[in-house]
C-alpha cells in the first residue's frame, strides 16, 4: 500500500483525479488509487457527514481487507486521525450473494436499512433501494450502476445492472456485493453495546441520567 496525505479533502480529490490519470487504466499492471476523504463535520456536530464521503471511506476500508494489488491512498491528514469503523464491524456488514442463492427477502430488506441505506420510490444516487414486489433494486458502493435483485420467494432468480436514468436494464452478473454506506451500523448487537457504555458512563457520572 502506498500512501499520500494532503492537506484537506479538496486537495486529496485533485491528487487522486490526477494519479488516476496518469496511470492510466489500459496498463497491464494497474494499481486502484482510493480516496480515504474526512468527513469534515466535528464529533458532536449535528450535521451527517456528507454520504459520498462516507461511501468513499467504506470503499477503501473494504479493498484494504481484501489486500490486493498493493492500492495507491490519496489521504488528508484530518481522515487518518478520525475513528472510523472497525474490520470485523465492516466484514460482517457486507452482503453478498449468486445468482440462484437462497436469501431471505425480508431479512435483506432489513440489512439494508440498518446498514444506512435510503428507501426510495426510485433508485438513481449510491445509498439507496426500492422494493417492487419481488424486485429489489439497489445503489450500493463498488458499483458505477445500480443492480437490481429480482427474487422467487427467497431465491435470487437474477442479476443485473440498469441505468438509473432509464431504469432499464443494461448487463447480467453472478454475484453482488453490498457494503454498508454508513460507518455506524444500527444493528441490535450495536445498540446493546451503545446502551452497554452509556450505563457505564452514567455509573462515573460522566453522563447524567434520563
């Protein structure tokens, strides 16, 4: 792994547009340039950290697991100092699946909303889904297109890429990968933990109770 650090987001952006530019993608050795971006709002700000950001971060965090290809990081300073999520929280976040498999309907529609996805009449920006029926379209991060799940039951019948301009489809595929487009993922096991380490916080009194 070869990493640069900037500045700021801004700068981190231009080197990043330009080492992928100069590198060129017609090579036969092609090193993937990220970008790890902060998320430019304080800890206690109220404001959420903007999505594309978010998924920029999840992107990397997730090549870097897989530790192929050595990737080049574009990097301001600010990100490498903010907490982000951790590898096993990440590794169990990812939903993936083949054409033909068995997974619960139900259950991933659930998935994806713990996992801080949007639901949507229409899908057409990364970070949201929509239920039709037996069809579940999805944005999900590593994707230049939406892919669209269409089920029979609980099995996954087919995969495919659209447009979400036209909303039609475009290319078949055999599996699918679905990261998390939020650093925090609201499942139970969280919640209990959040719960966990407010009481604990509340026994030193450095929390007041409710």
């Amino acid at each position: 792994c070869f990493l640069v650090i900037t500045s700021n987001n801004d700068l981190a952006t231009e080197v990043c547009r330009e080492v992928q530019f100069y590198l060129g993608k017609e090579k036969e050795i092609c090193r993937p340039v990220l970008l790890f971006p902060s998320w430019e709002t304080l800890p206690f700000d109220t404001a959420d950290p903007h999505p594309e950001k978010v998924i920029s971060r999840l992107e990397t965090l997730y090549y870097l697991q897989k530790r192929e290809n050595y990737p080049i990081i574009i990097s301001p300073l600010r990100a490498l100092m903010q907490h982000c999520i951790p590898p096993d929280n990440l590794k169990k976040a990812v939903i993936s699946g083949h054409c033909q498999d068995v997974i619960s309907y139900r259950h991933l529609v659930e998935r994806l909303v713990v996992s801080g996805y949007r639901d949507v009449p229409l899908v057409e920006e990364r970070g949201e889904f929509s239920v039709r029926g037996g069809i579940l379209d999805v944005f999900p991060p590593l994707y230049s297109k939406p892919i669209r799940l269409e089920f029979f039951g609980d099995r996954v019948e087919s995969i495919r890429q659209f447009s979400p301009v036209t909303q039609r489809s475009l290319s078949n595929l055999e599996q699918f990968y679905i990261l998390p487009v939020s650093e925090v993922i609201l499942d139970e096991a969280s919640k209990r933990q959040a719960l966990k380490s407010i009481e604990t916080l509340q026994k030193k009194g450095k929390v007041p109770s409710v």
